[in-house]
C-alpha cells in the first residue's frame, strides 16, 4: 500500500469517527439505477453531489463495505451514510447587523442594504451577505454540501437593496434552486428610470451575456448569452409639462434572473436606472440631475421590493415586500415635485 493510499485512509477514518450515522434504505422498486442518484431520491436532505462527495471519501458503506462507485448499480436494502460535521467556512463571520424578515431552521429572508455585497470577491472581501450570515447564523447552519456556509441561489448586485433569501441547510438549497431554475418565484423591482419606456407596459425579451467590447459589461447579443425576460409597467411619470416625462418610477417583474438584466432590459429601451455608473448612458434633465445630487443618490435607483416564493421544506406561502429605501425615497419625493 502507498504511502497516499495510507493517508487516504487515515483520513476516511478520522471523518468516520466524527460522523454521524445516517440509514438510507433503498425499495426494491427504486434498484437497478445509479447508486447516488437512489440514495439522493431517498435522503432528500442530501444532493446528489453530496452523496458523491461522501462516497469519494469511503463514507457510503454497505455490510461494512465502503463504496466507491457513484455510477454502480443500486441494490435493494439499507446503506450506511456517515456524515461528517460541516467543514469551517472559508469566510469569516463577522458581525454585522441584518434586517431579518423571517428565520427558520432551514432559510433565511433579508433586507439587503446598498453597498453590501453577497460574496467576498476582488475588492469587497469581507464586510459581506455571507460573512454576516455566517456570525448570525452561526451552528445553525446545518452545512450546504458538507460545509458550514449559507446556501446564495440567487444575487443582488452590490449597490441594489433589497429582499433576497438564502438556504441554511441543503434540503432548502436543493429546493430553492429548483424553484429559481423553473422561474417559479415571485420577484418585482422598483426602478427609478431617466424618461419613460414607451409603451408605459411591456416585456423585454432578449439575450444577455457578456459585452465583446467591454467584459465587465453585460449586453443584449444577437445570439448566444442567455434568454432573459422581464416584464415592466410605468407606476408613475414624473416632470415633463411638454407631455414628455423626465423621469419614471417602473416595477420590473423577473421572469429570468440574469446578471444586470433590469439595469441592461431598462437601458435597451432607452431609460437607465438613475446613477447606474455602467449602463446610464447620457445625461439626464437638468432638474433630474439636481434630484439625484439633493437625495444623496450615490448608486443605480433599482431596489428588490418584493420576493414570493413556497418554502421547499415546510410547503408554506412566503412574500416578503421592502419599501424604498432612504435615498431612492427620498429622490421620488424630488421627483414628484417636478
């Protein structure tokens, strides 16, 4: 034996001991296919990949066997599941205050101020979503594919608020990212826009990926990106005594979620969030102008207002609205002065 198979096998023996024992037990009807996938289908708190991760590291076993093979064909009876306890998050926790709007043992739901990031990334890294929830949610977490972290299935750029949610144990992550990938959440933004879309109602349906003249940017392509679709409607129209609006409030339905859509869908049609620095292209009325200074509006006027969506665990009902944050309130209330 080599001296690597030695220390692999030191080391699936030191996890075997912290473990906790978990009996998946497999019907007959459900033999004969893949091993990992039966066992998924049969401890739901469990991913696929998870299960696949545990049988790399010899903690699948059948009459004290370990098996290895994710792809081998399942057999009917009990399998032996040896969980670890979570890994230490990359991320430190940090303590930050959050606006909670609802906790439970598997999600969390949160009013994300402007400003904060979701992820530690080149130039924000701490100070995040995830280094606060890592602190306030502390052993809760039960681990998300075998690490202490909370599950991020879905973003909110830096510098929008807004109401996001994130799992807390991987039976919610699995659920919620089923729910994000069939569209089946309800999520409406506010944006404060320059002018007003024309038509006043509609939806934007094009396909977005990254910019060929500038990759930080994201853009509508002729092909290949990604479908992305969002469903708009004018609330409100501010100035403009000629009939021709200065400034517009929109609520942006999401049907697809991909990065920057709302600000890239608004700017195609000619109205950029207000103080968007990437895609607000061209200068605003004069008065607009002087409205974003007064308000202190230091970011792109887009806010997550509302998140509805069924608990993947409990099955209950959940929306969560968010009023306007400060700045973009107070800009409306400029605006509808005009």
């Amino acid at each position: 034996m080599s001296q690597t198979d030695i220390d692999d096998e030191l080391d699936a023996s030191a996890a075997a001991e912290q473990a906790t024992l978990r009996i998946v037990s497999i019907p007959p009807e459900a033999a004969g296919g893949r091993l990992d996938k039966a066992l998924a289908e049969h401890a739901p708190e469990l991913s696929r990949g998870r299960i696949q991760a545990l049988m790399a590291q010899g903690l699948v076993r059948r009459d004290g066997k370990a098996l290895s093979d994710a792809s081998s064909k399942a057999s009917a009876g009990d399998y032996e599941l040896l969980i670890p306890p979570p890994a230490p998050a990359e991320p430190q926790p940090q303590d930050i205050p959050l606006a909670i709007l609802f906790e439970d043992d598997d999600l969390i739901v949160i009013d994300k101020p402007a400003g904060m990031a979701v992820h530690p990334a080149p130039g924000s890294e701490d100070g995040t979503l995830v280094n606060a929830l890592l602190f306030h949610c502390g052993a809760s977490l039960s681990g998300i594919g075998g690490v202490a972290r909370p599950g991020i299935v879905h973003r909110i750029d830096k510098d929008t608020s807004g109401v996001m949610v994130a799992a807390k144990s991987d039976a919610a992550h699995q659920g919620l990212s089923k729910l994000f990938a069939s569209h089946d959440i309800d999520r409406v933004y506010v944006a404060l826009v320059r002018g007003a879309p024309n038509p006043p109602k509609g939806t934007v349906e094009t396909r977005l990926g990254r910019s060929p003249h500038d990759r930080k940017k994201i853009a509508v392509l002729k092909s290949g990106g990604r479908e992305a679709v969002t469903h708009y409607r004018t609330e409100r129209t501010f100035g403009g005594g000629d009939g021709k609006a200065l400034a517009a409030r929109v609520a942006c339905t999401l049907e697809t979620g991909r990065t920057h859509q709302i600000r890239v869908h608004m700017a195609s049609k000619g109205t950029p969030c207000l103080g968007d620095p990437v895609y607000g292209s061209g200068p605003a009325a004069a008065p607009v102008r002087e409205a974003v200074a007064a308000a202190g509006l230091k970011r792109q006027a887009l806010h997550a207002a509302v998140l509805g969506f069924i608990h993947p665990v409990t099955g209950q009902a959940l929306r969560f609205e968010s009023p306007l944050p400060a700045d973009m309130a107070q800009l409306e209330a400029i605006l509808s002065a005009l």
